[in-house]
C-alpha cells in the first residue's frame, strides 16, 4: 500500500507492506536511520519519535498508523543555525558513548524541555525512564539534560 | 577549491577533556551503526537457529524454502566453503550445525531474500528434524556425564590435566601452605547467575563480495584481525581476500569478542554475488552472543586475630556452556584474582570451567574476576564481622603493596596503589540519609509510589576489587598504528592515523586522536583513518581494559619515528610528498602459569593491574524487598586519565552493569532454553534505577605503560556488585549470597 | 496483510474475526504480531471509530494512558495505575481498551509452549520458573494478569459499554475452563467503546516491582473508598485482575512455592494502601 507521512516537516511517500512499523519504513524507506531498533519490541525507547508532538516508540506504530500525522525524529531537530541545544549538550556533557540509545534520548529530551523546561532530577529520571543506556549509567545523560534546559 | 569540511575535529591533548569526535554525527543520527548499513542490490540475511539446547540433526530439508517470494539463497553445513568450524580459541564451533546442536539458538542455516520478511518468512519453512537428546544443564553434573566434545579441543595446549568429562579448563594456583591455619575462619558458598552484555545495537552487519572471488565485511567487532583469521579458513580464501572493516559499534562489554554474522553473511554474499545484510533482532540477540559465566564459589578466609589474612582457600565452578570461546583465559583469571587485592601468604585456589548444553559464555567486562570479587569482599566482611574490626580497616591491614607478591608468585613490580585507593573512596563524604516524609520516588519502590518511609531500613557496603590489565599467560599481544604524514591542499600539514583498534564506545578514537596531537603537535590536523584490517597490521581485541595502553603505545611509536623522518628530511614536506610508517607496539613480556601449581614461569603472567574501591548507600524496603541504591561513590585506579571526562563515563557505566547484576539481571533458563530473551524480561537499569557515581581518580603512574596509562572499563564493574550487595546485608542482616538479589530475598523481615 | 479504516464501531466490531483483529494502539497487539502469537489476515484500525477522551466520567475506551494519567477528574487510583504502566513513550500510544484486554507476560505461554492457555493440558510454569506467576486462581493456569489499570478500575467498580452490552468490568474477566481458555469474555465481534468510572471518596494505587520503573507488577494494589465501603484490587497475581474481598482474604491464597513471597508483599501493600486512604 502506498502510503503518505508527513516527517520533519516534509511530505513523503512510501510503498509500504500492512505490517511493516514506522520504524522499519523511516529507516528503509525513507532514508532516515536516526531512530535506532535495539529491541524493536517497544522495550527500549532507541526508537522514540514524537508522533502529532507525542513521544512514542516508532517500532510499535505501523506506519499506516501514523499516516495523516506529523512525525519528527533526530534528523528533523537539527535547525538552519545548526545542532538542537539539546544535540549539543548531549555532545558537551559527555552523554555519548556508543551512541546507539543517543537519538532516542535525544527527542525524549527535546519532548521534556518543551513541555518543563526547568525539570528537577527526579523529572528527568522519570521522564528517561522508558529509554535505555547500557554503556554511561545515565549520570553524564541527566548533565546534558541540564545543559540543554539552561540554555 | 572546494571548502573544508564543515564539521572540523576538536582536537586536544593527552590529559584534557575532549569532546568525542563522533560526538556529533552520533547526536544528528547521522553516525552509521552496522545496523543502519545500506548497499544498492542488498539482499537481507537470516539465521535458522536450533530450538533445542541438545539434539541430533536427522535431516535438513530446505526444498520447501528454496522457490519462496524474494529467496536468493538457503545454505547449510555442506555449503561452507573451508574449514567447517572456528572459535575464538579452539576451533569448537561449527559455522553452521553439522550433526547435532548443542546450545538453544545454535545456527543451522541461511536465507537470503529481498526483504527481511521474506527471509523469515522462508526461514520457517526450512525443516530440520531433530532428536531431542538430553540436554546438560548442571555444571557439577557435567563433570560426570557424556562427553560433549569428545575430541577435547582443549587439552594438549599446557594446560593442568584434567581428565574428568567436559572439562574446558583447570587452573589450581597453589601458594605457600594451603593448610595454614589461622586464629578465625569464616566459609561461604556463593553463586552468580548468567549476565548479558545486552549491548543495544543488535548485532549486524553487511558483507559485499568484490567481484573477485574475495569479500569485503563491515561489522560491529571487537577486534578485526582475529574476525578476518576466523573467517578467511572457512570461507576458503587467503587472508588478504577478506577485508573487515569496522562498522558502527552500538556497545560491545565483550560480547563481540566472538563471530556472529561474519561468515554467515560473507557466505550468503558470495553465494548470491550481492552484498548480504544481516541485522539479529532482540531475541536472538540474547541467544546469539556469549553471556558471562555463571559461577558456584565454595570459599574460606582464614585470618590471625590481628586481621591479617593467612590463608585464602576458594573452589570455583564455571559453566561454560556449549562452546569454548574465551572460557581458558576467564578460567584463568578467575583463580589467579581470586583472593582479591590483598597480601596473602598461603593460598590454594581452584577454578574449572565445563562444557554444558547452557547458554555459550565467554569475555563479559570483568572477565573471572567479577565472580570472585563478589566472593572474596562477602569473605572479608565476613572476617570482618568474625574478627570485630571494621570492614574498611580490616582491607587496609591486607591491602597489596609494591614489592608484594601475588598468589601467582608474581612480585607487583608496577603500580597498584590498593591502600590510597581504599583510603580515598573511604574519605569521600557520604551524604546525610535523605529525610522523611520524601517523595514516594525518591524511596525503594520508584515509580511503583509503594511507600511514605515504613520499613525502609539504610545499609552501607564497602568493597575493593581488582584484575589484570592486558592479556595474559604468554599471549603475544600487540598492536599496530600507521601515520601518514602529508601536505593537504591548503598547505597544512596532516597526519593521517591508521589503527584497527575497535570504538565500540569507549572512547579509544579520541585516545587515538589526542596521542597524536601530542606526539606530532606540529600538524595542523590529525584525522582517523576508518579502521579496517585492509590498512594495517592487527591492534588486538577492545578488550582486557587494555586499548588505551596499547594503541596509545603504537600511536605514539608510529609519531616518535615519523617526527624522526621528518627531520632527517629537513623539517618540512613539499606537496605531494609524504611520510608512512607502521609501528608495532609489545607490552612487557608474560609467560603461561605452571600447570601445576598456577606459579608464574617467568617474571609476569600479567602484564599490570588496576583496582578500585567503592561504597555504596543503598535503602531496602523490607517488607517489600524493593531497593533503592542511593549514592555510590569509588576511587579507582587509573594511572593516568587520558581523557578525563571519558574516564569518569567508563566508571559510571561500568558501576551501572554492576548494579544491574547485583539487583536484576539474569538470563533465565530451562533445560538449556532461554526464557527471557527480551528487554521486559531481562531487566537492566533504567534512568531511575542508577544514583550518580561520585569518583575520584587515583593516578599513579604505571611505569610500564605510555602515559602512565592503566585501562579504567573493568574495575568498577569487578567492584560493583560486591559493593551494593554488601549495603544490602547491612541493611537486612541477610547473607544473600547470590545476585541478582531479588525482592523475594529481602521481602519479609 | 491489510490495514483497513472501518466507518463506525458497529461496522469494525462485525468484521472481526476469521483472521480480522483489532488495532487500536497497537502496544500490546504489534509485538504478538511480530512474534506469531496473533495471526492476523486482516487489522481493523480503530482510532477514528472508538470514542476517545473524557467527559463527566465517560471514558472512550481509545483513550490513551498518558491522557488519562493527567485528567484531574478521574480517581486517583486509575490516574496512579496509569502513570505506573509501562514507560512514557507506551503510555502515548497505549489505549485503556487494548490494556484491559493486553495478554500475559508469562513466559511459557508468549514462547508457545502448548499449555493450558493454548489449549494444552499442562501449565508449564507450576513445574519451571514462575517467581512472576499467580497466588490465587491457579489451579490450571498460574499466569499473571499484567494490567495496573484494570485492577484499578475493578476496585472502582467501572462498568463498561461495548458495541453488545454493558457490564461491569468483573465480567469482562474469567479464569479459564477445560471448555474455554479465554480469560475475557469478549465475543469475537465485540468491541468495547466507553467505561464508566464511579467516583470514590479516595483512591490509591500501589505498585511493587523489579525495579525503580518500567516493570510489569510484581503485584499492584488498587484500594477505592465509597462511604464505608473499601474495594481493594489487584495486578499481578492470577490470571485475571483479582478483587481482594478483604485483607484477609489473601489468607486463602494458593501459592506456588516461588510466588509465596507475593502473599507477604501483597499483605504489605493492602495494609499501606488502606492506611493512606483519608477515612472522612
């Protein structure tokens, strides 16, 4: 079925089978291999994107789901100046190691800033709680999360 | 002329805080993971895995499969091109199952389609006919039961002889008198379940042959060399026809140390002549890699009554699962730091691995010394207790000094700073209890909202860990750099640095970048060569907490004679012109453990240690059992921070792992099945499950290594686990000794 | 497969079946897809045809948890039951609907082992590993129901509309028989569309897990008080969302060695959930 998406602010088209998730159809059909598939279960957050504003796992949504809708992932956050202050925090704070769960964390950020742009460490522990690290244990993730919401 | 990158290196020093220079493309989602690779004309792979953790394969029927939508390629056993098995070690492991399978998930057979869920969907239509055998699942058991490899691809390599079934490997280390007696003895019998890496980018890859016969395989690895050694037997090529080239790694912790989609995909590859992607989903994730060896541990400590230790007596049993890997050397290591970080005269320490149809296991961050660790700093505190010294102080009057010697009869000749380390961590202030009523979050139970404060009850641990830095036993290790020195075209001069060693996240390209920087800081520029076995000589596994040492040596060999080059031609490169050597780098040499007695046969079996001390709050729910670990702080043993910032996110990440195995994780089996292979069923630490770490850094010289340098991922995963399970007795009074410790084993006090 | 858009509930409620499913979040319903436990020919796509939203106590049974968490109208226990199921990012897509109707984590069944659930005649858990497994309601099934927000409906006595009846959420739940191993009694054609949620005097909900978040229920513990009246609920311990007549009732709970230490926790989280209750 051919579907339409609205993503990062761009119209697009893609010929999509029934089942495939709109993880599956960002990252293989539309070019867009930002959002991670570590669990592809909804387990571990690698793949957040914000749906019509909405945080959600991207594997678990069928892209004929979000047909209709507005999808934003890490590629859509970077504007004309440059990297989202959340990208760059993340970059400064030494939140980043391998790399893989960091799109992920990246728009959750992003979603929190824009709805509490001041979070204690508790909110921010709370609101991370649905994505996964394995390699930082999360200390140098809440600095950036700082970082961004100060700038 | 064109303009120059628009993204430009910060570069910096070694020593300074810098920030990753993949940093950016890995926060835009620009960064290629091996998962994220594409090639035009692509096929898509995937693996038939056994459901039996023990069978014998009658037949393997894949007719049925062949003229599936999209198939390209179905291939078995007969269609491996050379050698039928490989292995990390010993070459144990069939590339695909010949006879039997002997672990749940082993690999049978291939598929090759168009799209991913053709090849699944083709996958299930291959029939295998198995019949069942009984699977062996307890190591003990093991020791008496039929042979799993009966050829014993273990023995004949210098090892003890062991002649008892299934014996992967036995080490006995034996000191002094191992019947001296002290005044106090204190026993105990631990155990440790199965961890996962449970890294998060699924293993993957893409292999594209070159039209000639040869292939070309970019891979998440952890050492490309011995990848490319492996492969090339068994595909029938010569080493030089198979390049691997090192893909974006999404966390390794050891778990891709070993193979997993590399022949496979270069099979498929050129089999169908287009390039192969092969990309595991969670679950067979879980089953597709190595685990960390799940261990019994029978110990005593006897101790004087002044606190000094007199006799260290500690048996440990290691399942090893199917498969050898890298059982020897976790065997190994598992003995020789058994009686952790502390001077003791007498010792007798066993340590035997097993063959078993469990889940495969091999490198796991820690390495053997994770085990004992957990084992040995329950002993002390046990001692402590018995002796009515405190725990801190009791490690203090053991703590190994300079000039000591080990149980392995090596004289410490290098740096291991035990007593500063304790002294440090133990002076770190730890805060006041947090006070009551607080938010429900802030207490044991998290966002479960379980309690205001009733029966939550606050223990404090303390425990010091330490292992080798580097291979061991005589293992010829080394590692190779490469500088190209040349003029670009805005007359800057360039140095160009080829290195296989492995980014799996650690941070081992920025140690790359500013070890040049600071050998050559007369260049304008310094960039990184992608890292492949196509360029240069072998820089040994990210592995052994021993990356930094290494290739900062060869980076800096590489420097030191370019730098001398360049002087002899003046100073200056005219453009065009160009400087390009390879250096190879060696550690100091070791030699093998006497088999009999696990004794040193030369001056070193180990190369240099590190150790780390670490105490951590943590408050127990009791009627609830639920934990909430508070505040962790440690100081380790880093000899020199290359990178400081990095250092201080290897020590929290490390601790989290810890953390994860103390409270959490654990691979569930059945009979040799996996039941939890998922991320809601194998639990690791969520934001709200790790407190920050509070760190000090220890930095005396390892007089060996470039820098000063010491490798800094292992030790606070070593320490960890010991360290919260103790608060967790402090708090409860409980024994508890197995981890995870759960809810069950607290709730109800 | 197909992806079809139904005109109205009725229209999406009579296709279903014969290899039709329902698809309304898909957090439950994506996954069993993926891993062969739901064979679906046909997904009948539900978000424009079941009512979404609050209003005067009237939930669209396609509304989701992050919606409901925040709803300063709808009791305490159900906003907490919410906000403790699953993760945010799960929470945005996951309807009320599909979580009272989400399968059992339990491991023998989600790995097709033929147990009683699947029509088999064993359940494999009471023999293997079931420390996350029931204390009440297993004699042939030891599942767990996984659902934090039904046991918090339960307690509050909702009701539900569906495209066939109205019923009170009790009787959506049943333990299975040798006859029938559904634990819902949901017609294959029948499609929930609103629940009516009474209001309480208090409510609370209690969750112990594994860990700090993110964590199906070791047990939960939903507690509603009308007047004198307190209803007390829980996730986690048999096969269906379990009302607890009185705290004493957990002395006739029935469980297996390894699910012993859910009684102790139980007995900890009723006592703590009643005592935060305002009394007046």
């Amino acid at each position: 079925m051919r579907i339409e998406l609205d993503v990062n602010g761009e119209q697009l088209e893609a010929d999509v089978w029934a089942g495939e998730s709109l993880l599956y159809v960002l990252r293989e059909r539309l070019g867009l291999p930002g959002s991670k598939n570590a669990c592809e279960q909804g387990e571990c957050g690698s793949c957040s994107v914000l749906l019509d504003g909405e945080l959600v796992c991207a594997c678990l949504v069928l892209a004929a789901q979000a047909e209709g809708h507005e999808v934003v992932t890490v590629e859509g956050l970077a504007g004309a100046e440059g990297l989202h202050p959340v990208q760059a925090a993340f970059a400064r704070a030494g939140a980043v190691q391998c790399g893989f769960c960091t799109p992920g964390l990246v728009v959750t950020t992003a979603h929190l800033l824009e709805r509490n742009p001041d979070p204690s460490e508790d909110e921010i522990r709370e609101a991370l709680s649905g994505n996964l690290c394995r390699c930082t244990g999360y200390a140098k993730i809440f600095d950036a999360v700082k970082l961004a919401a100060g700038t | 002329m064109s303009a120059p990158p628009a993204r430009k290196l910060q570069l910096g020093r070694v020593g300074e805080t810098v920030q990753r220079v993949d940093a950016i493309p890995k926060v835009t989602g620009e960064f290629a993971f091996s998962s994220d690779l594409f090639a035009a004309g692509m096929l898509w792979g995937h693996t038939v895995r056994s459901p039996h953790a023990h069978a014998r394969i009658v037949s393997i029927d894949i007719s049925q499969a062949v003229p599936m939508p999209g198939v390209q390629a179905v291939l078995t056993h007969e269609d491996v091109p050379g050698a039928k098995h490989y292995g990390l070690e010993f070459p144990d492991q069939p590339v695909l199952a010949i006879d039997r399978v002997r672990y749940f998930g082993e690999p049978v057979a291939l598929v090759a389609a168009e799209h991913p869920e053709q090849a699944r969907r083709a996958a299930s239509r291959i029939a295998v006919e198995y019949e069942p055998l009984e699977p062996i699942v307890d190591a003990e058991r093991a020791l008496a039961q039929e042979e799993l490899h009966p050829n014993r691809p273990t023995s004949g390599h210098g090892y003890r002889e062991d002649p008892r079934p299934n014996v992967v490997r036995t080490m006995v280390v034996r000191h002094g008198d191992p019947d001296a007696e002290g005044d106090v003895s204190v026993s105990g019998v631990y155990e440790l379940g199965i961890q996962d890496q449970a890294f998060l980018g699924p293993e993957s890859g893409l292999a594209i042959p070159d039209g000639e016969g040869g292939i070309d395989i970019y891979v998440a690895t952890q050492w490309l060399h011995v990848d490319r050694d492996q492969v090339a037997p068994c595909l029938d090529l010569e080493p030089e026809r198979v390049r691997i080239h090192l893909a974006g790694v999404g966390g390794a912790f050891g778990g891709r140390e070993d193979l997993s989609m590399q022949i496979h995909g270069a099979m498929l590859a050129l089999r169908t002549n287009r390039p192969v992607k092969i990309v595991y989903n969670r679950q067979e994730s879980f089953v597709g890699h190595i685990h960390r060896h799940p261990a019994r541990i029978w110990a005593e400590h006897r101790a004087d009554r002044d606190g000094k230790l007199k006799c260290v007596r500690m048996r440990i049993l290691l399942d090893g699962g199917a498969y050898a890997s890298s059982s020897t050397a976790v065997t190994s290591n598992a003995a020789s730091f058994a009686c952790g970080p502390y001077a003791v005269e007498n010792a007798l320490l066993e340590s035997t691995c097993v063959y078993t149809n469990n889940p495969p296991c091999g490198a796991m961050r820690g390495f053997g010394a994770v085990q004992t660790c957990f084992a040995g700093e329950a002993q002390m505190d046990k001692l402590a207790a018995a002796l009515g010294v405190d725990p801190v102080e009791l490690r203090l009057r053991n703590a190994l000094a300079p000039g000591d010697t080990l149980p392995t009869g090596q004289k410490l000749t290098g740096s291991l700073p035990v007593a500063e380390v304790i002294r440090r961590c133990a002076a770190i202030p730890v805060p006041e209890p947090d006070g009551l009523p607080r938010d429900a979050i802030r207490l044991p139970g998290g966002s479960g909202n379980v309690t205001r404060g009733e029966g939550v009850r606050r223990g404090v641990g303390f425990a010091v860990g330490f292992k080798n830095i580097g291979y061991s036993e005589g293992f010829d290790d080394y590692t190779a750099a490469r500088v190209r020195l040349f003029t670009d075209r805005s007359g800057g001069l360039v140095a160009e640095v080829h290195c296989a060693a492995a980014e799996v996240g650690q941070g081992v390209s920025n140690v790359l970048v500013q070890v040049a920087r600071t050998e050559l800081d007369i260049v304008d520029d310094v960039l990184l060569a992608p890292h492949t076995t196509a360029t240069v000589d072998s820089a040994g596994s990210a592995s052994a907490s021993r990356m930094t040492w290494m290739s900062s040596g060869a980076v800096r060999l590489a420097c030191a004679a370019v730098r001398e080059e360049l002087d002899r031609r003046g100073g200056s490169l005219d453009p065009g012109e160009e400087i390009d050597i390879e250096r190879i780098y060696r550690h100091p040499r070791t030699t093998p453990l006497d088999p009999e007695t696990g004794q040193v046969t030369g001056e070193r079996a180990h190369v240099a240690f590190a150790c780390a001390a670490m105490r951590v709050v943590a408050e127990v729910d009791t009627e609830l059992g639920l934990v909430r670990v508070a505040w962790i702080g440690t100081a380790q043993d880093v000899g020199k921070a290359l990178n400081p910032q990095a250092v201080h996110g290897q020590i929290e990440g490390g601790t989290a792992q810890g953390v994860g195995l103390a409270l959490m994780e654990e691979i569930q089996t059945e009979d040799g099945l996996i039941t939890n292979a998922s991320f809601t069923d194998y639990l690791i630490p969520t934001a709200l499950d790790m407190p920050r770490v509070v760190a000090e850094l220890v930095e005396d010289a390892e007089p060996d290594a470039p820098y000063g340098v010491k490798g800094v991922g292992e030790p606070p995963t070593v320490v960890s686990t010991a360290a919260v399970v103790a608060a967790l007795r402090a708090a409860t009074g409980r024994e508890l000794a197995r981890v995870p410790v759960r809810p069950e084993h607290l709730a109800g006090l | 497969m197909k992806f079809v858009r139904p005109e109205s509930p009725e229209a999406a409620a009579s296709s279903l079946g014969n290899g039709s499913v329902a698809l309304a979040g898909g957090t439950d319903l994506v996954p069993m897809l993926r891993d062969g436990l739901v064979q679906a020919d046909e997904l009948v796509f539900l978000r424009d045809v079941v009512p979404r939203g609050v209003q005067s106590g009237r939930i669209g049974a396609g509304t989701t948890l992050a919606e409901l968490e925040v709803d300063p109208e709808l009791p305490q226990a159900l906003r907490e039951a919410c906000a403790a199921s699953a993760s945010p990012q799960l929470r945005s897509m996951g309807t009320i609907g599909g979580n009272l109707l989400q399968a059992t984590r339990c491991w023998y069944w989600r790995l097709r082992f033929p147990c009683y659930l699947h029509g088999g005649d064993r359940c494999h858990a009471r023999q293997g590993t079931h420390r996350e497994h029931a204390i009440f309601g297993n004699d042939r099934c030891a599942s767990a129901h996984p659902s934090d927000p039904a046991a918090a409906l339960l307690a509050l006595g909702a009701r539900l509309q569906t495209t066939r009846r109205e019923l009170p959420v009790a009787d959506l739940y049943r333990l299975p028989t040798e006859e029938n191993r559904n634990l819902t009694a949901l017609e294959r054609d029948e499609l929930i569309l609103e629940l009516d949620v009474p209001t309480p005097d208090a409510s609370v909900y209690l969750k112990a897990m594994d860990r700090r978040a993110w964590s199906f229920a070791l047990v939960g513990v939903a507690a509603a008080r009308f007047g004198a009246e307190t209803r007390l609920a829980l996730a986690g311990v048999a096969p269906v969302p379990w009302l607890l007549e009185n705290p004493s009732a957990l002395e006739q709970s029935t469980p297996l060695p390894g699910t012993a230490y859910k009684v102790e926790i139980a007995r900890a989280l009723v006592r703590r959930a009643l005592a935060s209750l305002p009394t007046t």
